[in-house]
C-alpha cells in the first residue's frame, strides 16, 4: 500500500468514527485506509496530507455518489451452513459445529455452556440465544466456529452472513463478528476483530460495524460505523460481510452500507461468533427473558 494511503489517517477516522449515516455510507478509496500493523506489530504513523491530495479529495467529494450494487454471490459457493435444525452447540473442545463458552465473559451476563435450561434454544429450525435471570444471576450465550485450540471452521476471505431478530430489551447487546484464527496456534500474533452487527437495546434501529487490531503487547487500534435503519428492530434481517484482498464490505439485506480497506491482519482465516451480551448500564431496566433469534448462519467463498 502506498504511503500517501497512511497519510490521511484524520479523514479516514472522522468518516468512521463519525455520525449515523441514513442512506450508503462514503465508500473509502483503496489509498484512503487507516494504518496498518506492519510485521513487527507496530501501527503506521499519521502524516500531514500534500496539498494535490486534499484537492483531490475535495473534488472527488463533489461528485455525485453513486450507490453500490446490490450483493451478488453467483460467483460464491457456500462452504459453512447451519439452518437450526438441530442443536449443532457444544461445550469447548466436544464435537459439534459451534462451541460454548469459549470466548472471553464480558458484559453483566455470565455466558453460560448449552444445557436443558439454556441459553441456547432450538425450535422449528431457528435458535434462540437467551439472556435471562437463573437463580438470582443474569446468564446468557456466545457460541463460535473454533474451539480454545483452534479447531473447527475458518476461512480465509469470503462472504459471512447472519439472518437474525434482535432483540428489543433495552439491556440487550446481540453481535455477529469475526476473530483470527491465528491467534489460537500463534499466541505472538496481532488479533483482529471485524464486528458485521452489534445492536444495542438504548439504540433502536441503529447497526453498528467495526474492526479492531489488537497487537501483542503494543497499542490497539480501534474504528466504528453506525448506520441507521428503522426496520431492523422489525423481524428478521439479514447481516453480511464480504472480505477480499482489497476490501471489507459491510451489508444490510444484501445491500452495501459501508467498505474499509483489507489490512494485512485481516487476510487470513477468520472464524464466526454469534452472541447475546448484557450492557451493564443499563440492566435496572432489563428484561427477562429476552432473546436473540437466528434463522441461519452460513459462509462462502468466491469460486476461482
């Protein structure tokens, strides 16, 4: 990536940090990305833009935008498929499609393992993830593709994609992300973090999307979108990432809300995640049971 690409690091953060957006959110150009983790984890400092670069920046604001098209997957074929048709969740390191609890516990929830009680529910093809008070406790569930050494489903590239209801408690905190698999046989290696959806029950109908570089033993690196949509809050829905070499691609019912560049960290195997949190702050008006339902979970690959 060229140099010039890091130097405009201030842009790069106010179009990603900023405001909801209500319609498709300023694609990035490809020399526009944010700064990389180099090999030895470090990040690429900022540098003041050249004159001829922020007039054409202001040029190219002028033009009229044009939307992007809408998904295409004709040129995919679907490598991971999981319809809920039968309880596919396990404890860490069993033998399954997901695993429960292998993350990290956060939030005011404690992510419990798959049992008769909860927190996971299969019914009439689609699972239930359900955060609710179990003997005076808040309980609730994160499942993912890899187990605590690695094994299970990653890839590299491709398109992910999650068809869920959210919930609607004002506590509640359901996400659909992606996590290196490096990080489980290379415990020196920069951990990235691609956020497809995390919904918050205080923001209806706000989706946020971002990407975290969190190298060893250095400063992370950190970036959000929000993007407003009424309707999500409304039914089930549709939350996709696309991942190639040059960009990552964020949709909402197969429409295109946001791109950022494809950094080095981000260019291998990637596993999914599939939780229901509980936002601290809020829990005096959180309600029991509320729950995070998801018809499907599937993965593809581009065809060469």
């Amino acid at each position: 990536m060229k140099n010039s690409g890091f130097s405009i690091l201030i842009l790069v953060s106010s179009l990603l940090i900023g405001g909801c957006a209500s319609s498709v959110a300023q694609p990035l150009s490809a020399d526009a990305a944010s700064p990389r983790v180099v090999a030895d984890g470090n990040v690429q400092k900022k540098q003041d833009s050249p004159p001829e670069r922020k007039a054409t920046r202001t040029e190219e604001k002028k033009k009229k935008k044009t939307p992007p098209p809408p998904l295409d997957l004709s040129a995919y074929r679907l490598t991971f498929n999981d319809e809920f048709d039968k309880m596919s969740i396990v404890p860490d390191k069993g033998d399954g499609t997901w695993f429960a609890p292998v993350h990290v516990t956060f939030g005011a929830a404690l992510l419990a393992p798959p049992s008769p009680s909860g927190p996971f529910f299969v019914k009439d093809g689609k699972l239930t993830i359900r955060a609710s008070v179990q003997d005076g406790k808040w309980t609730s569930g994160l499942m993912q593709t890899v187990d605590s050494t690695g094994r299970g489903f990653s890839q590299a590239y491709g398109y992910f994609e999650m068809r869920a209801k959210l919930p609607k408690g004002r506590a509640t905190w359901p996400a659909f992300w992606l996590l290196t698999q490096r990080t489980y046989v290379d415990t020196t290696a920069t951990r990235g973090e691609i956020d497809i959806l995390e919904a918050y029950g205080s923001q209806h109908g706000v989706i946020h999307f971002a990407l975290h570089i969190r190298p060893r033993g250095d400063r992370r690196w950190n970036f959000s979108k929000q993007f407003k949509q009424p309707t999500m809050m409304e039914g089930f829905h549709r939350y996709g990432a696309s991942i190639d070499s040059v960009w990552i691609k964020f949709y909402f019912d197969s429409e295109e809300i946001y791109r950022v560049p494809t950094f080095e960290v981000f260019k291998g195997p990637m596993y999914m995640l599939v939780d229901l949190a509980m936002v601290d702050k809020d829990m005096a008006r959180a309600e029991s049971p509320s729950d995070l339902i998801v018809d499907y979970v599937r993965a593809y690959e581009k065809i060469q």
